[in-house]
C-alpha cells in the first residue's frame, strides 16, 4: 500500500519493539497481541486472511454475527425475515454512530454490499457475496437484499459483512481509508507503524458490550518462539499460531496457558490441473497416496488436529460422512510416478507462506519426493502468497499449501471458491463440479445441497484437484488470567474476552 501522509500515523511505541531488543510489558490498559505477519489490509473488503481479520474485526460492525455458540445473531441488523425466495429485508438498529460521531443508516449498509458486491473493486470476497444481485435502502433502518436466484448461504456470508461509513469511504478514497479505517466496532482504530504494529483504542461509546481493554496492540512477530517467549516472559497477553511443541511449553508455563479449539478451517493442497505435469491424474492420484495425513497429525501436529477426507469439516454444512479419499499408499504413489516417466521429474513449486507451520509444509515436499516427486518450497511474505494463490490457473503456483475457512461454516464459502472456475483460487476446470456447486448455491432445499455436495466431494476424491489434509485446530497462547474460548469460525472478539482473578 502507499503511505498517504495525512491519513497515516506512526504510533509512539517504546524503542523496546525495535529488532534485537526487548518487548515493552503487556499491562491491563495495553493488551498485548502477537500476530504472525502484520495485517495485509485493514479494509475489510479488500483483503481477508486470517492476521487482518484478527485486527479489523475488532473496528467494524458486521450486518449479522455469529455467536460463541456458533448461532447467527443479530449485530447491526435486528431481525430479518423472507419476502420471498430472492427477497430479504432486514431491520437495523438505530442507535450506531461510526468512530467520527456520524450515524450508521441503510445507506452506508446497501453502499457496503454494492462495493464489495462490485466486480471492479475486485475483492476476493466477491465470489462469497456475487449471488447478491440488488441493494436498497427502504428507510433509514430499513434494507433488502435481493439474490440472483435462491441463495441459502446468504446468511452465512452476510455474518462477514462488515459495514462501511459511505461518506468517509467516498470523501478520502480506497487507499487512506484502508490506512485510516472508520467503523464503528467495539475498537477503534489508533495508528500503523508499519512492520511493526497496528494500536487500537476501546470505543467507549459503543453501543453493545464495552472491550475490556482501554488500548489493544497488534504487533508482528514472525518466529513462533519468540512469540512463546514474550508470552513467559509477561510481554504478551495472546499470541496466535502456535504449533504443538509450543501449546507444550505452555501448559507447564507458570505464566500462560493454551487456549484451543478445532476449527471450521481444512487444511489442504491444492494442485494446479491446467498445466503439466499436474494435468496428469495419475500424478495428482500418485500425490494423493503419498501424503500420510495420520503421520502429520500425530507425529507433527500433537494430535489436536484431525485427518479429513473431503475439503471440508464437520463443522461446516455440506460435510458428508463416509466419503472415501485415496489413503496413504506409498508404494502406489511410487508406481503411479513410474507410470507417468520423465514428466514426473518435472520441478515443481510448493508456494509457503511463514504464516503456515513449515514443519508440515516440509514434511509434505519430503513425502512427495520420497513418491519420486522433484517438489521445490516457494517460500514468500503472506501478501505476494496470497496474491499468487487467487491469480487464477496462469499464474498462480503449481502446488501450494493452504488453511481455508470462510468464518461462514456453509460448504458454498469453502468449495465454491477453491474449485470453481470463476474464481480466481481455483485451479481446476471440470463443468460437472461447476453445475453441482452452482446448484447447491441456488436451492434452499437442504437435502438437495447435501446430495450436491456429495458429488463434489466424490470427483474431488477421485480426480486430486485438492488433496484435503486435516481439519484444524486453532492453538492460542495466552496469559493465565485471560478468559476466552475460541470458536470454530476463529473470530477474535476483543470485546468477548474478560481478566479473571
């Protein structure tokens, strides 16, 4: 992003933060968080991965939420209801004022769906909201939505629609909004200091449940050690990403604790079927044999995670029981590579990112090549990966190690996006997986998305588009005296977390 000198401050951290020195001390006014790579963006429309959802969740309303039990909820919206099967109309709270005192209306909602909703903003969003045909303000609390076509998941995604003051977005441009941003959240933004930390403020006028913590400080710190360290050391009071060695450490740490939960996000590799080798089902088969996902789990991740058959979990509607993916068969995958000849030897990138646990990145290139793979890691920042990963079959990798959730639990947010062929993270054509997905997202018949599903997940067996590996689990650490349960959708509630004695 450019900096834009007069929408971009530097915050006044201690010199403590600087490389090589030691962290200032977390207090109970400054709230402390270790992320692994700082935010990629901070609108929330134009990047979502999960170090910015972290950040802007906290200063953006959502139409509709989720709550810790997992059930939709009301947030700006108070009550919706059906006026048909392509008709929704929903109430709004009158009583929301964004960070600069101005009201939120069901302009600035119907203004948020039309930008994200807009093909030329080109969100990576869109293809999660693109069902969502017209937006309208019937009076000042008073919206409908109307869908091309029956959409079921609406509901699902619309808990990711953070709400945007039109008149600040429209007056200062994209670009210094998203290094400024205005919501009207729990948090509100403080500053930037890029590469190193994001500060928020509490909003003390907010009209829901006040945050606990007067000043929150999202920091970057990449070495997941470190970030054990400042958490033992009293430096830190929630750190993210942390892997099973390091959730260890912490249950025998007389200052922190682990905190953690499975989520609703699968773990995956997803191959690029357009071009050669790859093409080659006996390759992406071969693939597909020679990952022992039990081996990751048990022998990497701690056994916290769990290995899954299809590219979803079951936290997610669309899950499928019984499903049969090719199993961990190495002399097979040996076999289908001999099969293949000469082009199995074909270099191929596997694209990284230091927000993934390399220890199963690596671990994942050693099985493929142990097959008779020649697999090379691509290791790059999060914002190029990601830049990379939905760049469509021409540019983007030839494998690449993925963590996918849509905070949405409906399979449409997982399995449209990854496999169909008009978005740009999918790299996989097949015409009968694009008519099955584009009919379980046009039918509120509930079985007939299940049997829509069930087929995905079949060919997806059958052909490797997507070797699915396991369903995550969410490892925080955190102070001892922090009380917080993560939930599946992995949403950092600044303002559902409390100090306890």
């Amino acid at each position: 992003m450019i900096r834009h000198a007069k929408y971009h401050a530097a915050i006044a951290l201690a010199s403590a933060l600087t490389m090589g020195a030691a962290p200032a001390f977390a207090s109970k006014d400054r709230f402390m968080v270790d992320l692994v790579s700082e935010p990629s963006s901070l609108d929330p429309q134009i990047q979502w991965n999960p170090d910015s959802y972290y950040v802007y969740r906290n200063i953006f309303d959502n139409l509709i939420t989720r709550d810790d039990k997992g059930e939709i909820v009301p947030q700006v919206a108070t009550s919706w209801k059906y006026l048909s099967d392509t008709e929704i109309e929903f109430d709004l709270r009158s009583d929301i004022t964004f960070h600069d005192g101005s009201k939120l209306t069901a302009d600035d909602v119907v203004y948020s769906v039309k930008r994200i909703t807009d093909p030329k903003f080109a969100s990576p969003q869109l293809g999660q909201f693109d069902k969502i045909a017209d937006a309208v303000a019937l009076s000042p609390t008073k919206v409908k939505l109307t869908t091309n076509g029956a959409y079921p998941a609406l509901l699902a995604q619309l808990v990711k629609l953070s709400i945007i003051p039109k008149k600040i977005v429209e007056d200062v441009g994209k670009d210094a909004f998203n290094l400024k941003p205005v919501g009207s959240g729990p948090y509100k933004f403080e500053s930037w200091q890029r590469g190193v930390a994001v500060t928020l403020t509490r909003n003390d006028n907010y009209w829901g449940g006040k945050g606990p913590f007067p000043t929150v400080v999202f920091r970057a710190v990449p070495d997941g050690a470190t970030r054990v360290a400042n958490l033992q050391a009293g430096s830190t009071d929630l750190a993210v990403t942390m892997d099973s060695d390091q959730a260890a450490q912490l249950k025998a740490s007389a200052k922190a604790q682990p905190l953690i939960g499975l989520t609703e996000r699968v773990a995956y590799i997803r191959l690029n079927t357009t071009k050669p080798p790859l093409n080659n089902i006996k390759l992406r088969l071969a693939a597909a044999h020679a990952i022992d996902k039990e081996g990751l789990v048990q022998g990497i991740l701690g056994g916290y995670d769990k290995p899954v058959p299809e590219l979803l979990t079951p936290a997610i509607f669309g899950w499928i029981d019984g499903i049969k993916a090719p199993g961990y068969d190495l002399a097979k995958a040996k076999a289908l590579v001999a099969e293949v000849g000469p082009a199995a030897k074909t270099e191929i990138e596997l694209a990284t990112s230091p927000t993934f646990d390399q220890r199963i990145v690596q671990a994942i290139q050693q099985q493929l090549n142990e097959a008779g793979f020649n697999v090379k890691i691509g290791m790059s920042d999060m914002a190029t990966y990601l830049k990379r990963a939905q760049a469509g079959p021409e540019a983007t990798s030839m494998l690449s190690f993925g963590r996918w959730s849509c905070a949405c639990q409906d399979a449409d947010g997982v399995l449209f996006p990854l496999l169909h062929k008009s978005s740009g993270w999918s790299a996989y054509r097949n015409p009968k997986v694009d008519a099955l997905l584009e009919d379980a997202r046009q039918t509120l018949d509930a079985k007939k998305r299940l049997d829509d599903y069930r087929q995905v997940h079949e060919i997806v067996a059958a052909e490797a588009p997507v070797i699915p590996l396991y369903q995550a689990a969410a490892l925080y650490g955190a102070t001892k005296n922090l009380q917080w349960r993560p939930t599946p959708n992995e949403s950092m509630f600044l303002n559902r977390m409390s100090w306890k004695d």
